[in-house]
C-alpha cells in the first residue's frame, strides 16, 4: 500500500521489535518523521539509527508505558524534536504468564493491565491532549483478537485487550468532533516474540497453530503496520472507534 505521510509525525510505542517496528520502518518510508519508543533504549536507539542512515527522519525515546511521567515525557520529546504528532500506534504489549484464574498472580495482573491497558491510556491522555491543540490526528490502538473472545490461562492479557477495545470506542465519541480519529486493530497471530510466548517459545506448538489459520499462515508484521497507515490516512477518514480485525480468518473459522 502506498500511503504518503510527507510532513507528519508518527509516535510508534513497543517499536523496537516485531509490529511496532515494522510500522515504523513503514511510517518512515512513507514520508513521516518517526519516534520510536521502547523500554529496550538499546535496541530502539539501533533501529532509529538504521532509519538515519537510510535518510529517514527518526529518535528513539526510552519509555515504560506503565510509568505515566515516561509517557509524558516521550510525547513532549516527539512534539518538542518534529513540532507536532499527527499519528501515534499505542502498540507497547506483554504476554500473561500462563495460569488459570484462580492460579493467576496479583503480580502478574498488575504487570499485565499497567502495559497493555493503562499504558494505553497513559499514551493516549498525552497524545490527545497535544492533538486537540493541534485540532488533528489520528491513533491506533493495537488490541488482539483476544478482544473477541476468552482464551484459558491468559485471563489478565484478554480482560486488558477487551479494555483496550472499550476504551478506544469511548475515545473516538469524546474526540472526533476536534478532528482526531481513534481506532484499534486486533491482530490474530502474527509472526513476533510475543506469540511464541503464548506457548512457552515451543516451535512446533507454535507451527502447528499457524498452520490451523484459514489463510494457512502468520501474519506478518508488515501486513499489520500497512492497515495501521492506512487507519491513520485520510483514506480512513470517514472510520472512527472500530475495531479492525487483521487474522487470516482466525475469527470466523468454525
């Protein structure tokens, strides 16, 4: 998809690795000056730095999106180095450890939630407050089929991307008449660290549930960072609080 972003500024969280990185590499040549945000500081450094010297305009921002005074700081520091933040991609995420509810840990579920959903809102407190003085923008929020439906032993991962989902659609009621689009994706199973994780990092597990997607595969991370651009385009314009769902079929499979 050939989608232009000449001008623009794009906020990519979790960005050093798997989706987060390929959206922006993809943000980046489409036009964009890019924030990559991480709490790996080492390797989003590395990844900014390849964009560089491949004549891309790109900073790496150290960043745990469960400490709100982080996120403060990397939404002022992308506003403060490009002068304005026109599409972010909340994608910063972490895996259950594996346990049935009643095994699960207060731990785990204050790791778990602090990440994926109240680092959601963390991010999008900071990015809409710069977007509505901005009086534009767009965001995506990236969920997970898991949004859709339970799944054993994840409770704390499912219960935080069915939030993610909820607190988008509230979002995008609160904020689209100052011009700002919010919109989530929920991916099924794409090629990344994260859903091997789902089985404990065992390969042939992991191959086996590729090969039951309908579309017979993966997704790949670029396939997902290509419907983020698209949902932060104008030719997404008229779409606002949806869900899209990005799983090869996953969902509507019998």
């Amino acid at each position: 998809m050939q989608l232009s972003f000449e001008g623009k500024v794009a906020l990519v969280t979790g960005a050093a690795s798997g989706m987060g990185l390929a959206t922006a590499r993809a943000f980046a040549e489409a036009g964009a000056a890019v924030v990559l945000a991480d709490v790996r500081e080492g390797l989003a450094k590395a990844e900014a730095q390849k964009l560089k010297d491949a004549g891309h305009k790109a900073i790496a921002v150290p960043c745990d999106v469960s400490e709100e005074a982080q996120v403060a700081v990397m939404v002022e520091r992308a506003v403060s180095e490009f002068g304005r933040l026109d599409a972010a991609f909340n994608n910063a995420g972490v895996m259950a450890r594996i346990a049935f509810t009643a095994d699960s840990t207060r731990e785990d579920w204050e790791r778990v939630i602090g990440i994926n959903l109240r680092g959601v809102w963390s991010c999008m407190k900071y990015e809409l407050r710069q977007m509505v003085r901005q009086g534009s923008g767009a965001i995506v929020n990236n969920a997970s089929v898991g949004a859709l439906t339970g799944n054993p032993g994840i409770g704390s991962y499912i219960a935080s991307k069915h939030g993610v989902v909820g607190l988008t659609r509230t979002a995008a009621l609160e904020y689209i008449k100052q011009g700002i689009r919010v919109n989530a994706i929920n991916p099924g199973l794409i090629d990344t660290q994260i859903a091997r994780d789902v089985v404990s990092g065992d390969e042939q597990a992991y191959n086996e549930i590729a090969k039951s997607v309908p579309i017979g595969r993966a997704g790949r991370p670029e396939e997902i960072a290509s419907v983020v651009l698209w949902l932060c385009s104008s030719g997404a314009s008229y779409v606002v609080g949806h869900a899209l769902t990005v799983d090869g079929g996953m969902t509507i499979a019998p």
